[in-house]
C-alpha cells in the first residue's frame, strides 16, 4: 500500500530514481525479516512489493540481467550438487537450515526419515489419489499422519490425495479464474494507487498458491506458505480477506471502460 502510495503522488513524472526509492523502501522490511532470519516470508513480501514496482512501469530491460543472473545460479547448483551440498561445503550468505531446504529439494531421499520426510511423503499422498482419488476422509497418506502440517501447509496433498487429479485441477482452476478476475478489476481501476494496489494484491493470491503447491508437489523447496483459502490458521485467512475486501473496495470504484 506504501509503494502504490508512492507512485500514485508521482504518476506522471516518474523517473529512474523513483524506482530506486521504491527499492529501497522495500528492501528495509526484506531485509529485516531475513535478519530473524526468515528468508521464506521476506521472499514473498518482496514479491508483493516487486509487483507494485512492476506493474507501476520498470523496464524489462532491466529484469533481464537479473533473470540470467537466476537461471545460471540455479544450473549451478543443479551441475555441481553433490559439492555443493556436501556437509563441508559453506554456503556463506545462507543458514544452514536454508542450504538443507535447496538440497533437500534436489534429492529429498538423501534424508528420508528427516529433512526430506515432508516431501516425499506429500509426492507419495498426491500419486496415490491418482484421477479420482480416494475420497473424502479415505486417504491412508492423511489419515494415518503420514503427511506432516496436513492442515495447513500441506494441505494440498490432502486434498490431492482425497479428490484426485479432478479434484486438483479443478482447485488450479477456481484460483486462475480469482487471478484474472483480480487483473480486470485492477484494469479497471479508478486511478493509480487502485490499480497497482489491486494488481498486486492478485499476483499475491497467485505468489502464494505457486509456492505451496510447488513446495508439496516437490519441485520447490518447503517454506511456511499457506494455500490461500485452504490452509488452517486464522492470520492467514484475516490477511488474505482483507486482501480480498481491498479488491471488492477497487470494484466497487471501477471505472466502466468500452
């Protein structure tokens, strides 16, 4: 809300420096949150603030190098996995719990009984529900405490495991139509700070169901992310309402476009 709050006084005028403010203010909260350390929140409060950057109008020239940048740091890690995840190897600029979590990712049975115990057996509760699945309250994965945090952070499994691969896509379906109907309500907002505010709140929605799909379907490593509307906990569902409640608020102000 800040960041919007920002580009909305300097709509009109915006400069290279503007966007260099705008960095800075987000990079205060992420990098105090990494302090804690938490990496996994501060993470997604940077995407929330790098969206509002975003959609305020930053070049994709300059998202470029950072994307290259990205792709060869994980093809690194990827090509030189067993140096860099031996025990003695020191990552520096990670604790070490965060090192465990990206090699865990790449081989979770190097641990099987421990760091890797959540996403193997979250892959085994997805593959068993197969099309259909097995029914609500029937699967063994789940019922049997198989599947660790099935309440709130793995809670996709459940579902996957208990409705199947319908189930599934049905569940990916119902959140991309809360996507797109998020993006026109930000095409149709009344002015600056509205429309990037409605933006990013939707790529949040999105940020959000990415990341913990990702991390149970194992091709993410496992941070505390809820699923949006899913998981059990009461902060998660007040934030996300009124997150939802700002995006009503931006409708209920629309501009009627032809």
């Amino acid at each position: 809300m800040m960041l919007a709050w920002y580009f909305h006084r300097r709509e009109g005028s915006l400069r290279i420096r503007d966007f260099f403010v705008a960095g800075v203010l987000l990079l205060v909260p992420f990098l105090l949150i990494v302090k804690q350390p938490d990496l996994g929140t501060a993470l997604l409060v940077f995407a929330a603030g790098f969206f509002v950057i975003f959609f305020a109008g930053l070049s994709f020239k300059l998202l470029v190098p950072i994307a290259v940048a990205g792709v060869v740091a994980v093809g690194s890690i990827i090509a030189y996995e067993q140096t860099l995840c031996a025990p003695e190897f020191d990552w520096v600029i990670l604790h070490d719990y965060q090192k465990h979590r990206v090699c865990t990712l790449l081989d979770p049975t190097t641990d099987p009984l421990g760091k890797g115990f959540h996403t193997i057996q979250s892959s085994i509760a997805i593959g068993s529900g197969g099309v259909f699945g097995k029914g609500y309250m029937a699967g063994t994965q789940s019922q049997l405490d198989f599947v660790p945090e099935r309440t709130t952070d793995f809670i996709f499994a459940v579902f996957a495991e208990e409705l199947g691969l319908v189930g599934g896509i049905f569940l990916l379906v119902l959140y991309f139509l809360l996507l797109m109907r998020g993006l026109s309500l930000a095409w149709a907002a009344p002015n600056a700070f509205s429309r990037l505010l409605a933006g990013a709140l939707t790529m949040v929605f999105f940020v959000y169901a990415f990341v913990n799909i990702g991390m149970v379907a194992g091709i993410l490593p496992v941070v505390g992310v809820p699923l949006p509307f899913m998981s059990y906990g009461g902060t998660s569902l007040l934030t996300l309402g009124v997150a939802a409640g700002l995006l009503m608020a931006v409708h209920r102000h629309r501009v009627r476009r032809t």
